[in-house]
C-alpha cells in the first residue's frame, strides 16, 4: 500500500492564503483541511480549498499543447508549439510593428509565483505597449488612490481588523470573498471578534449580505452613490470639529482643501441620492469618529463604479480626518518579509499614469497597461498599431470584462492568438495554440502580493505536493523557454533561485531568510501585528500624504453634473440597477469544473425583492429575459428581500455554454454571463476602471 503522508501548504485560490493540512499518497489526495498551526489562517478554510484535488484529477485540464486546426483541435509537442508561437510573434511584429501583439493577463497571476517572477521579463521580450491585466475591472481604483496620495501604486492602508473598535465596509463582501486587498483568513470570525470585544460593523450594500447578516447594522444604498455618502460623512466629521490630525500633523497636505470642499455635502443634500436618511448618515459620521479606533473599507463594488476612482480617495481621506491612518486600529501599511513596495526604493517602480494614452478611446495608462475597456477596439480598429495577435495568460476576459460578446467578436478577427491556460475555455478556444501548464497541488508557491495586503507581517513557501508528469510544464518554464527565445538571452536562474535572490533583501534577517530556511517552516513565519510607518514610508516627493490631489478635485465636477443628473433623472427605458454578487463555492469564471462545487440548487440566478417581482407578476423559479443596452440573458428569478428594491443581481463568472468549449461539468452548470450585460465603455472615466456595480437593466417576462 501507498504511504500516507501530511503535506502543508498555502491554498492559492483566493487572497486569504489559508494554510493546508493535505493528507495524500503518491499520487492521490486522501484529505484536504486546514492547517491549525498556520500562523494567520489558524485551521479556517472553505469549500473551494477541498476541490483543489478536483483541480488536480480534472480530465478536462490540458496537459499537453493542443493546436487549433480545420479539423479541430490536435495535440502537438512543446517543441512544435514554442516553434509556432515565436514565429508568429516574430513575423507579427516584423509585419506590423511591436505593438501589434496586445497581452491580457487574469487574475490567477497574481497568486501564481512562476507568473509573477518571469512574467516581467516575457513581457519585455515582447515589448509591446498595448498590455491589459484584470486590474482595470477590478483594483485599479485602489491604486490610483495609493499613487496619489502615498506616491506608490501598491500602497494599500489594510484595515487592522483585530484591533479596530468599527468598521464600516462598503462594497465589499468578506463572509464571501474571504477579503480582498485585506488577506484576512477567517474573516467572519474576526468580524464576529470586533462586535465580542464591544465593538460595531457596519455595512453599506444595495444588497443584504452574508456580510451584513454578521454585521451590527446594515444600510441599504443606491448603486454607484458611495462618493456623495463619503462626502456627507466627512462633512460631519468637519461640522461636528471631529476631525483630528493625530501624529500625521505635519505630514498633511490639502487639509483646507478637503475642509472647505466638504461644506457642499451636508447628509440632506445626498440623503435621497443614496437611499440613506441624513439623520442616519450623521449618526453614522459621528459613530465612526467618537469610536476609539475607527476603520472604513471599500472593495469592488466601490471600484467597479462610475465614481470608483473618488471613492477610494474619500475612503483614505475618511480614515486619515479620523485619526485612523497609519494607526492602530485603523488603516496600517505592511511590512512583509518580501517587501515590494519597500524594495521600490532600489528599483524606483513606484507606479506612473497617464504617461500615454490609448489609441481608439483615448484612455490613460497606468502603471505600463491600459484599461481593459478599449482592448476589444484595439483589436477592430484598422490603423497604425492595431493589435493583430493576442497573448492571454490565466485570464479569462470574454466571461470577465464587460461586454464579453464584442471582445468575443474581437478575438475571432485577430491573425493570430495564443493562451497560457489550463483549460479549453469560453477565451482560450480562439486561440491557435494553447500552451498549458500546472497548477495548484503540482505548483510551489510563495505569494508576493497578499503577504504585502495582509493584516500581519508573513512570510511562507510551499513547495508542489505532487510531481509534474513528462508532458507538463510550469507556467514560468513556458515563459522562460519564450523570454529565452525571443530576447536570444538565457536567464540562468529557476523559479527558487530568483525567490532566493529577492529573500536577501528582506526585511527580517532571524533566521535569515531563503528558501531553503522558508521550507523548514511550512506553517508560516509571523512578524507581528503592522505597525505604524509614517512618514517614513512615503514616496510623495515632499514625504507628505496628500489629502487634495488635483486630479481628484477636478473628478469633483464631474460627480457634481452626475448630482445635478441624479436629482432629475428617470430611468424608464431600463427601470433596475444591475449588480453582480460572488458564491462560497465559485472562483471568478474557471472553478465551475468540479462537482464538488457546482451540485445542487441552481446559483446562476437573478436575485429580485419581492415588491418588485410582484410588480412585474413573475413567480420564483421563473424565467426572464434582463435586456440592457448591449445584451440580453434569459435567466432565472430567486425572489429574495435581502436585495434593495429596484436593483437586481447576477453572480459573475458564469455563461458556460459557449461553443467549442472543453469544460464538461461547467457545461452542464452553464449559467449566464452577467458581462453579456455589462458596457465596455462604461467606465470610471478618471481611473479608467470598470463601471459595471449598476448597469442599467429591464427586466420582461
Ligand atoms: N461583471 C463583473 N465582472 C467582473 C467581476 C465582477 O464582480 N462583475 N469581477 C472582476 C474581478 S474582481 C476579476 S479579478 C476578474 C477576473 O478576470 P480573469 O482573470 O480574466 O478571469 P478568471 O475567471 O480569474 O480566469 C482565470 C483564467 O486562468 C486560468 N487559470 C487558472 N489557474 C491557472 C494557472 O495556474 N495558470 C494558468 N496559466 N492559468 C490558470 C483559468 O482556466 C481561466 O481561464 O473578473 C472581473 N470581472
Ligand atoms: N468565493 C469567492 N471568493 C472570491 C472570489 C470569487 O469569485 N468567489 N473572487 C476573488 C476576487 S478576484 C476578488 S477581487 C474578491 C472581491 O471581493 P469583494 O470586494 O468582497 O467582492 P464581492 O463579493 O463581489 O462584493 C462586492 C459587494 O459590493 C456590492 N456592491 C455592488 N455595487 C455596489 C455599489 O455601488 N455600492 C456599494 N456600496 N456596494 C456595491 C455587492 O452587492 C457586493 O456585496 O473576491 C475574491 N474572493
Ligand atoms: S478562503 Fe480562499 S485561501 Fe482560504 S481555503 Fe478558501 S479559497 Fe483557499
Ligand atoms: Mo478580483
């Protein structure tokens, strides 16, 4: 008989980085549960982490590179496959220029080392300027905030939970999401923590959460108006004289500024426009201000907004009035073993914007990409830098950018395409070749990013559980083989001897850090709680967090017309607010997989309050068509009063019955795409991020 062994790692499907206790043979997973002696996750994990092993047996995961032909898709060897895809790039670029060859990488880089490390240097081999991340439908806001006003793009205030006295969280969803921008294993628990120790939680949704139902109090608020509440809220903090500069006093700039601006905003003036009532907005200001500690929060839903750019600027700025930035309690800065915002100092990669702009609609870049809302143009538009082939890299933009059936059409008309991916999927069968690779259970992993987002300072690695087979590679072997290929110079270094390079330089030296050391921890090294690092942590130039920005007060104007709008508007042609909504058991577009995951009742469905379906006479279970101006889903209705009237909601990452697919479990759970409704060009004209948290939609039976 097989041995049995324990196997820890970190789980890398979402940002909570749960620590694994894997009971496994040789080949095979007996078990899947939390590791108790994990320094942050402490045993917690959820539903997704057990379906790892599915992941792992999944019949339909590629394993060898597949090549798209008249006669369908065949396999071919690595050699041949790396031989066509530098060929095209190169002739490509030969033929049209560098720019010719757009990229689009998803979310899974992020918890991906191997595409963390070499996906840097593959892009510069490309050199091409016409680059999209999942940033610009996700966090874009939240850097652009940080860049601002700390003068770093990944300079993100994590919210102390453990220590906060009140937390306000608007937008987000945790009990769900695990948390995001704020790695925060268990996260129900610790919010559960804050209300035992005497402490409030206050969400802010236009939909009843399983947030808010852990929560203190709970305010229902019209999608796309968190600015104008944030706006109220500061006015009160500055009308009742709460406001208090705390150790920051003389590391403030725009403090008048933000003072006087505020005076437009009093509660009654915005209370209809959010749904809020001003006494309520006041009490809550002032809650949140008197509370010994105080924290506000704002995730996705107040990114992917008309105003999501201004909101997570009011969110710091609420913070910092406060007295709750850079504190105890409040918003901390991290301090990881890996510190890539503290190494920035050597690289100077601080993060830029605006440096130039988008060819057909003109949008700003920010740190080296381009909002993702022009990428589909990009591809259609004849014209000098045309991106004629496409390169995505565990991504899946025609399910998870909005308006999905035009990036679709896009995609088809490109020369040539090919995908670093796991599956045959809904983006993944218009390429050409599909260049597949390992992951989760066969990968090692250190994560680069969510230690720097978590609310400890931490450190781990963990190494593959299982082997990878003859025929696979690893995503960073792809990239490298690529990198070598087309810049003609080999990188000498593997995966663990460029993380080796980068322990050097960190922050803690007890024991001193490698990854050879890292591998005799596999529970995780915990450096403490976050500290205060303020002023010295900026990279303004006047070592000064700057509170009035101009780009934000001139982004004012355009709230202020959006008010004027509000006041007047009726929507009778598309009467619903369209939101989106995320489950335990699903992951964004590529979980959907596992039965594990996907049995039982029906999750793809419209969320409606109950006034509403009467109003439209349509029953629970029922089927409708949602019609908004780009699209139309028939999908069907769950009658539910945790939802605001007059707004509706989708869960995101569905939409699995595209043909040509080779996911047989997601096929057979299809559900719709609520990015078949969403507008590419609708947008958070400042940041250049998504706007999809409230899509105008009608609803018909
Ligand atoms: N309307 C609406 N749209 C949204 C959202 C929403 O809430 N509403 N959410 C947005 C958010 S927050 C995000 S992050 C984006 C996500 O957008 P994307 O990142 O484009 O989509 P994912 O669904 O994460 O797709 C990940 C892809 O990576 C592949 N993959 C998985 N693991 C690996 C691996 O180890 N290596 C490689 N090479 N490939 C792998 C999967 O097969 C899949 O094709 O969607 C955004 N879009
Ligand atoms: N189980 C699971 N966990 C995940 C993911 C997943 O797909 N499944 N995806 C991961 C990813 S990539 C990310 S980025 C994170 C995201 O994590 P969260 O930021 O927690 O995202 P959501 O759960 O989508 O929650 C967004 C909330 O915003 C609300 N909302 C929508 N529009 C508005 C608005 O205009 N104003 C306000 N105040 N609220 C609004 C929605 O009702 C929803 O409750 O989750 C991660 N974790
Ligand atoms: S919460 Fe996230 S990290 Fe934790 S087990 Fe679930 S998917 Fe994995
Ligand atoms: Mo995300």
């Amino acid at each position: 008989m097989d041995t049995i062994k324990n196997h820890y790692r970190t789980c890398n499907l979402c940002e909570a980085m749960c620590g694994l206790e894997i009971k496994h043979t040789k080949t095979d997973v007996i078990s899947i549960k939390g590791d108790k002696n994990d320094d942050l996750s402490k045993g917690h994990i959820c539903p997704k982490a057990v379906a790892l092993q599915d992941l792992y047996h999944d019949k339909d995961r590629l394993k060898t590179p597949i090549k798209r032909t008249e006669n369908g898709w065949i396999d071919i060897s690595w050699k041949e496959a790396f031989d066509d895809v530098t060929e095209n790039i190169k002739s490509i670029q030969t033929k049209y220029g560098k720019n010719a060859i757009g990229s689009y990488r998803g979310n899974p880089t992020v918890h991906n080392i191997g595409l963390m490390l070499f996906g840097t240097p593959f892009m510069q081999s490309i050199g091409s300027n016409q680059k999209y991340t999942a940033t610009s439908v996700d966090q874009l806001p939240h850097h652009f905030a940080s860049l601002m006003m700390f003068g770093h793009y990944l300079m993100f205030p994590i919210p102390d939970i453990d220590r906060t006295d009140f937390m306000l969280i608007m937008g987000g969803n945790p009990a769900v999401s695990n948390g995001s921008i704020m790695t925060a294993p268990d996260f129900s628990n610790r919010l559960k923590a804050i209300k035992k120790r005497g402490g409030e939680v206050v969400v802010v949704d236009p939909r009843f959460t399983e947030t808010s139902k852990l929560a203190s109090q709970h305010h229902y608020i019209k999608p796309g108006t968190d600015a104008f509440l944030l706006l109220a809220l500061i006015h009160v903090v500055f009308e009742k004289k709460l406001e208090t500069k705390g150790h920051l006093k003389d590391h403030l700039n725009g403090w008048d500024t933000i003072k006087s601006l505020v005076k437009a905003y009093p509660p009654e003036k915005i209370a209809n426009i959010v749904g809020i009532d001003a006494k309520a907005i006041t009490e809550l200001a002032l809650k949140f201000a008197t509370s010994k500690t105080a924290v506000c929060y704002g995730r996705l839903g107040l990114s992917t907004q008309e105003f999501g750019g201004l909101c997570q600027w009011l969110v710091n700025v609420l913070n910092c009035i406060t007295g709750n930035l850079d504190t105890e309690g409040g918003a901390l800065f991290t301090k990881p073993a890996i510190d890539i915002v503290g190494m920035s100092k050597m690289t100077r990669k601080t993060g830029s914007f605006n440096k130039r702009q988008s060819r057909v609609h003109n949008l700003p870049e920010f740190t080296g990409e381009f909002p993702v809302a022009t990428l589909a143009d990009e591809i259609l538009t004849p014209g000098e830098d045309q991106i004629k082939m496409m390169i995505t890299i565990a991504g899946n933009p025609v399910i998870s950018t909005p308006n999905g059936k035009h990036l679709e059409s896009a995609l088809e008309s490109l020369e040539y395409m090919v995908a670093i991916d796991i599956y045959l999927n809904e983006t993944t069968k218009h390429a050409n070749i599909i260049l597949p690779t390992t992951t989760g259970l066969e990968t090692s992993l250190y994560d680069l990013v969510f230690h720097q987002f978590a609310i400890r300072n931490t450190a781990k690695y963990s190494e593959a559980l299982f082997e990878k087979t003859e025929e696979q590679r690893h995503d960073w072997e792809i990239l490298k083989e690529l990198t070598t290929r087309l810049s003609g110079q080999e990188n000498p270094l593997n995966l663990e001897q460029t993380l080796d390079y980068m322990l050097q330089f960190s922050t803690y030296q007890d024991p001193k850090l490698s990854v050879a050391e890292l591998k005799k921890h596999p529970h995780g090294l915990d450096y403490g709680q976050l500290k205060p690092q303020l002023p010295e942590r900026l990279f303004t130039a006047d070592k000064k967090v700057e509170l009035a920005h101009p780009l934000f007060i001139t982004d004012l104007d355009r709230l202020n017309t959006k008010l004027l709008q509000l006041e007047n508007e009726s929507n009778s042609a598309y009467p619903f607010s369209l939101i989106g909504r995320r489950g335990l058991r699903s992951n964004n577009s590529w979980m959907h997989n596992s039965k594990r995951l996907v049995k039982g009742k029906e999750r793809c469905t419209l969320l409606i309050h109950s006034k509403d379906a009467n109003t439209l006479n349509i029953k629970d279970g029922q089927d409708v068509t949602v019609t908004s101006n780009v699209g139309q889903v028939k999908i069907p209705i769950e009658i539910t009063d945790s939802m605001m009237q007059g707004v509706v909601s989708i869960p995101h990452g569905w939409g699995h019955h595209r043909k040509g697919t080779s996911i047989s479990i997601a096929q057979n759970h299809a559900g719709v795409s609520l990015n078949d409704l969403t507008n590419n060009i609708q947008l958070d004209t400042l940041t250049g991020n998504a706007d999809f948290s409230g899509t105008r939609v009608k609803i018909e039976d």
